[in-house]
C-alpha cells in the first residue's frame, strides 16, 4: 500500500500507528469510546499514567497541597480531551469531575492522615456528589501517600472501609496491585456503585542525603 500524509489517515487507522508514535496513544482512544465501560477502561489507563507523573516527581509533590495534586491531575485529564475540572459544584465542591459524552467519572482526593479521614472522603464521594445513576456508576478515591509502606496504608484502609460501611464488599482484579475497587448499593439511585481506591505514593525520604 502506497504511504499516506498523516492527515489522510482515519481515526481508527491511526490506532495502528500507536506502538510508532506513543504521543497518539492517549489522544486517540477517547474519541473510539462509545460506551462506559470503554470510558472506565481508558480513564483508569490514563490515569494511572498521570499518577505515575506525581511518583517520579516526589521531591517535589510529596509537598505539595491536596489542591496542587489534584489540580496537576485535573491539567493531565484536560490534555488527553476529557472535559474535566476541580473542585466544581456538584451537591458540594468535588474534587475532580471527568466528562465525556455522556458519560460521568467523579473522584475525591485525600492526603492520608488517618482512616477517619479517608472514610469521609468515601461518604463525600458516595452520598454527597454522586447519585449512582446509568453512565455515571463509577467514581474513585485517590489517596495520597506521604507514609512509608503504602502497601500496609492500602490494606488497612481496605479492612478500615469494610467495617465502617455495612454491606460494602471490596476485591481486586490484580493481586499484586496496591488499588482495591469497593462496591455497594449507592442509597439514591439503588444501583451498584463501584469505587476503585487508587494509592499515589509520595514518601521521599532518600538516605544518600543522611551524613555517614
């Protein structure tokens, strides 16, 4: 087949050239999503790659407000062409809210300071800013990690969520994950909602700085 100028190419076409061109990896799958599963699928992908941003860049970010991180989130999300804000007013100011067609993605962001807190966060995100409704039955928790071992963070915030919401159940769909998903019955709309319950790990302590 005869080479063609980029611009003749069609979307689809275009995915075949993604392993050449990582750039068009991220801008290419949302305009493919059509239904919200697809939608889940590629928002949990892209961000857990801007999370990984927030973990290479720890010296700095591990200083950082819960605004500053969230809002470096929300910057990521805008530029892969998600309609996507901070702190917008939705039954309250959530934390960041992620559109497409559609379809509804709302996640609430805590610095772990304590379990307490984080199950705040949860009650927030389930009773406060969402209503579980069709394509908009999933949303996460983001929990940002200054603490060593966020491996014990994550498993005792699991055991923690289970005992302070009757009737949650939680799984993991990779065992060597720190991220659980949690489901439940969202009490406005009466359908399942699912949580995923994503560790952004910021601890920065290096020991190469401490005098011998």
């Amino acid at each position: 087949m005869e080479a063609k100028e980029l611009k003749d190419f069609r979307l689809k076409e275009l995915v075949m050239l993604q392993d050449y061109i990582p750039c068009l990896k991220g801008l290419i799958r949302l305009p493919l999503v059509d239904t919200y599963a697809d939608f889940i699928s590629t928002l949990y992908e892209d961000i857990d790659e801007f999370i990984g941003y927030l973990e290479d860049s720890r010296r700095e970010s591990h200083k950082a407000s819960e605004d500053m991180l969230t809002s470096v989130l929300v910057s990521n999300f805008k530029t892969r062409g998600y309609i996507a804000s901070h702190d917008t007013q939705i039954g309250g100011h959530c934390d960041i809210l992620v559109e497409h067609k559609n379809f509804r993605w709302i996640g609430e962001a805590k610095i772990h300071s304590g379990y307490g807190y984080l199950n705040k966060g949860f009650q927030q995100l389930t009773t406060r800013y969402t209503t579980g409704k069709t394509n908009q039955n999933q949303g996460g928790m983001l929990v940002y990690i200054n603490n060593k071992n966020a491996s014990k963070v994550m498993t005792t915030w699991e055991t923690e969520i289970k005992a302070r919401n009757h009737g949650l159940a939680t799984y993991k769909t990779c065992p060597e994950s720190l991220s659980f998903f949690s489901r439940h019955v969202h009490e406005t709309s009466g359908n399942e909602y699912i949580t995923k319950h994503l560790p952004i790990l910021l601890h920065f302590d290096p020991k190469d700085l401490v005098d011998s």
